[in-house]
C-alpha cells in the first residue's frame, strides 16, 4: 500500500514538473519564456497584466508598460508592448500613461525602441516616429 502512495505521489509531481510555465497565447500575443521567468523572478503578474491589458484596463497597461525588465528579456518585453499596442490602440496608450514622469517615458520609449527593431510586426519601418507618431510625440514631451 505504501508503494502505491509514492508512486502516486512520484507520478503527480512529475506531471506538475512538465506543465508549461509560460502565459498562455492571449489573444495572439506571444509572451515568451523568458519574459515571463524574468517577470515572475520580480512576482510581476505578467500574465494578468497582459490580459487586462487587453481588456483597455488603463492602470494595468500602464503597470505593464512600466515593469522594471532587464537584459534580454527586455527585449521581448517591448515586443510584447507593440503587441499590445496594435491590439488596443495608441490612443488607449497614451491614455493610459497619461501622467508619467520623463524618466518613466524615457522607460517605455526605449522598450518600444527595441520592440520594433527586434520585433517582426513592422519589418520596414523600425523607428517609433515612422509607426506610431503620436506616441512618440507623448514620451517626447
């Protein structure tokens, strides 16, 4: 009988052990595996944050936008916020971070930077001016 609990045990952890620890694919975003182990090594609710955002959640997508990423998860993280961006609007955004201070904009300018460089949504145009105007005009004040 006691064998039988461990091997209960050994199987139920196994499983757990193989589940994906990643966001799901909300609503054709992408959140990748680092992004996401970077943002829950910080207990940011990644996940949450990119679904409400979705939902035009003004105070989660100006969390989101604002999450302190580093290295190369910061990377997908402005990626991520392009996604994002195309989803709900620029002037969802902008409302959004309506507020922030000049540190803050210079944070999210250089997020959505290297999310159009690295990203693949707008493969000829990889300035911020050329996709998105008025949010470049926005951080730039």
């Amino acid at each position: 009988m006691r064998q039988i609990f461990y091997l209960g045990v050994f199987i139920i952890l196994f499983i757990l052990s193989c589940s994906n620890k990643s966001c799901p694919n909300v609503e054709g975003i992408n959140v990748t595996e680092l992004l996401y182990f970077s943002a829950t090594k910080r207990s940011y609710p990644l996940c949450s944050l990119v679904e409400k955002s979705i939902a035009e959640d003004k105070k989660a997508l100006k969390e989101l936008s604002l999450l302190e990423i580093f290295d190369a998860a910061s990377y997908d993280h402005g990626i991520l916020l392009i996604d994002v961006i195309d989803k709900v609007g620029v002037s969802v955004f902008i409302d959004a971070l309506q507020g922030i201070g000049k540190e803050e904009k210079e944070k999210v300018r250089s997020y959505l930077d290297v999310g159009l460089e690295y990203g693949n949504r707008y493969p000829e145009l990889s300035r911020l001016e050329q996709v998105f105007p008025e949010i470049a005009t926005f951080l730039g004040e």
